[in-house]
C-alpha cells in the first residue's frame, strides 16, 4: 500500500484530473428523486440530472423493477440473427416520438456510440442511394459528439482532439457563440443564422459530390450552452436539401424532453434525416443509445443489398433486455407524468430566474431554453477555466450538483424540479459567486 488514497488509484477517471480528484475525492453513493446523497451523508441537490440524463429523477422505482424483471427473466439475448421481444417494443416506442417518418430504429450503448453508427449509416445510405462519392463528414467547432474516433472527427474541442488522430476527409462549420451579439439572449439568439452559410461555402470548396453528411447538436450542451440562432437550423436543413447532404441532429442531450418536447427537432421545427438519442432514454439507470433514421432511407440501404446482411454494424449490446426494459419503464413514466409537458411549463420560470444572476460578480453571459441554463464568467486572467471549477467544487460543497465546462456554467435538472428547487439552486450560485476570486 502506498498511501491513503491507494484504494482509488485503479480506476482510471474519465474526463478527470485524476490526481486532484484523487487528493479530494468527493463521491455520490446514493440517489432519489431530485437529490444524491454524498458520502458523508450531505443531500446534493441535483441541477444537472447527473449528466444531462436523469429526466425523471433518480431511482424510480419503476424503472428499477423492470431492469430487475428483465434480468431474472432474460438476462442477455443476441440480437444478431436471433431477437427477443424487447427492443422490438422499445424501438415502436421511441419510433412513436420521432419526428414524423423518422421511424427506423437503430440501437447502441451510448451517446459515442449513436453517433458513429448514425456517420456510419449516412456514408451506407449515401451509398445505397448511388452517391458512393460522398465520404467527406461535416461537423462544427465546439461541436461534440462523444469520444469514439466519427465523433472527435467531427466535433470541434481542440481537447479532445489534439492528441489523437482522426479521419480524412472531414470539415467543419463556424461556431455560433457570440457574446458581442447575443449576450443575455433568452431562448434563440437574434444574431447568427447567416453562419449556417458556411455548409454552401464547403460545397463550394469541396464539391457537393464529396459530402455525405453533416451533423450539429440542435442546441451544443456538453461546449456550453449553445442555442441556434433564429432560423440557423433551418437554413442548414435547406442547403442539405439543395446540395444532397444528410442532416444529422445530435440529441443526446436534447432528446426526452429536455427542451419541452420528445426532441428538439420537434420542438423547433426542423426535421433532420439522422437522430441520435442516449442519456435520457433509459434514465441512464441502464446505458442505452439509439439511431432513429428516416424510414426511405432505411430502405434504401435494406434494398440495395439483394440478400444477407444488409448493414455490417452492431453491438454485441445492441438493444439489451436490461436497457430495454429500462427504455420502455422510462417511456412509461415520462407519458404518465406528462414530464415533456412539465419542462414546457416550468421554462419560463426558469429562464427568469437564471436570468436573475445577471450583473452579479464574474457573469457575462446567460443562455437559456427549455430547463437548461449555460452561465458564462469571466474568465480568471491567467487561469482560463479556474473560476467555474472553483464554483463547481463550491457549490457541491454547499450542497448543489452543476455542471462546470470551461468557463461556463451548465444547469440541466432533472424534468420533476420544482419551483423552489429552481430557485435554491439559481439563490446558491448568487451566494456562491460573490465569494470566488
Ligand atoms: C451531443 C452529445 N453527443 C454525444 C455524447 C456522448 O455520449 P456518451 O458519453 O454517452 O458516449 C454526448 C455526451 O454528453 C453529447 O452531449
């Protein structure tokens, strides 16, 4: 044994700094409803349904009986070549919140996951369809997709891509995040759509004939908070239709109400060809992600092949008993509690009182939609990042969950906040904020 905390040395930390973390370990060993408890026994408000997940609140308990009946039932089946009635039920289900004609259901295990099967599904329908020329992929800076190689590919966070190779052949659209223009900005920002026009001009550089497909997060969560533009996603919708390019909205976060409907291109009005979905599917009580594709395009990969299989991709977990049956128990409560409805309801209340934090120390920014709030600080000379740390660690000391991304802080509760929780929670940062440098 080498010292006290030896017994936290194997678990390499993802996204952590391992060895502060490990020198201040702070942990979560239980949860319910709206809160975590901490290991010395402190009640952590949730502000951020763990991460961007638990819509429904924490440990329900129908969740948990279905996960337990599934796995004392049918603990693992393949779904290659063989089925189990599941996923099939579940993939109806989430078919029946999609928009319109987006009713083919492909399953994962993660956000990471759905998105490089969906970039793997755009280069097989674009194939399909005769346009085996179209390989080039369009992400966005700041954009992320998670870590698998498609999605560093296209996402656009220099940390997560500097170390690594990626793929050929890739570009990237401009940001939208715009303080100059747009500070303070409740829902969509007024500034911006013209920015959309970067996807012509990457046709025009690199040939329409080249580009397979591009995907955004209709609102960038993980990058801090970044609402589109009025009328931004529907000019990329209409340059992908004049130009033959598949348009791939990355709902992990946005999906299962977390902007007051199934997802945001419902919400918002605009139809993408791809969506991926994780996160709020299962409640995160069992990892789960899925593809939803439009149906024609399905078809055209399903028809192009005379016999056999029809798409070399899977997962040994793809539509596992257990995070089915956790999907379909999820779907169950977010429809009895009318939790999409709820979020909807309790917006503009929220959007008021984050809003309420503008002009206290270090806040240049405030961005809201749905129940989620991005609060950009200052950024501490010399320390970029530093002061939304310190927040964060505050705050969790003071018994609230945020979440910290650069300098920006991110808010996302679980859809059953109350009132008043929103506004212990918006009341502790106002506290909070005045007492970090
Ligand atoms: C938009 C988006 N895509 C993909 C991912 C990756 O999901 P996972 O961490 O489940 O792989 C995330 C995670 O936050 C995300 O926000």
């Amino acid at each position: 044994m080498r010292g006290d905390n030896d017994q936290l040395a194997s678990f390499w930390m993802p996204f952590t700094a391992n060895r502060a973390y490990k020198a201040n370990p702070r942990q979560l060993v239980s949860a319910s409803g709206m809160y975590y408890r901490s290991s010395d026994g402190r009640e952590i408000l949730d502000g951020t349904a763990g991460l961007w997940c638990s819509n429904a609140g924490h440990c329900r308990p129908e969740i948990a009986e279905a996960i337990a009946k599934a796995a004392s039932t049918l603990d693992f089946a393949p779904t290659f070549q063989l089925g189990h009635p599941l996923p099939f039920e579940l993939a109806q289900r989430v078919a029946a919140l999609m928009p319109d004609g987006l009713d083919r259901i492909f399953f994962t295990n993660s956000g990471s996951e759905s998105v490089d099967s969906a970039l793997k599904i755009a280069l097989a329908i674009q194939r399909a369809k005769g346009q085996g020329t179209r390989t080039r992929l369009i992400g966005r800076e700041r954009g992320y997709h998670g870590t698998g190689f498609g999605g560093i590919t296209v996402g656009g966070l220099v940390n997560n891509r500097r170390v690594f190779s990626t793929l050929p052949g890739a570009d990237h659209l401009r940001h939208t995040h715009d303080i100059g223009r747009n500070a303070f900005a409740r829902g969509f920002p007024r500034h911006g759509a013209e920015l959309a026009d970067d996807l012509q001009r990457l046709v025009d550089l690199h040939g329409a004939e080249t580009i397979a497909a591009v995907i955004v997060e209709p609102m960038a969560g993980s990058t801090g908070v970044l609402v589109p533009p009025v009328g931004y996603l529907q000019r990329l919708r209409e340059i992908c239709d004049r130009n033959g390019i598949l348009l791939i909205f990355d709902e992990v976060i946005t999906a299962f109400g977390r902007v007051g409907a199934p997802t945001a291109s419902e919400a918002w009005g605009v139809t993408p060809d791809i969506i991926t979905m994780a996160k709020g599917l299962t409640n995160a009580a069992v990892p789960m992600g899925a593809v939803a594709v439009k149906r024609e395009l399905h078809d055209a990969v399903i028809d192009s092949v005379p016999g056999g299989i029809e798409l070399f991709h899977g997962y040994t977990y793809s539509g596992h008993p257990l995070a089915s049956a956790a999907g379909l128990a999820t779907l169950d409560l977010y429809a009895r509690d009318g939790l999409f409805d709820r979020a909807n309801d309790l917006a503009a209340y929220w959007e008021d009182a984050a809003h309420g934090l503008k002009g206290r120390r270090h806040v240049i920014d405030i961005r809201t939609i749905g129940l989620v709030a991005g609060i950009e600080l200052e950024p501490r000379p010399g320390a970029p990042t530093a002061r939304a740390m310190e927040l964060f660690h505050a705050a969790f000391d003071n018994g609230l969950l945020v979440r910290a991304t650069g300098d920006i802080i991110a808010l996302s509760p679980p859809l059953i906040v109350e009132k008043a929780q929103i506004d212990e929670m918006f009341g502790k940062l106002a506290e909070l904020l005045e007492t970090i440098d």
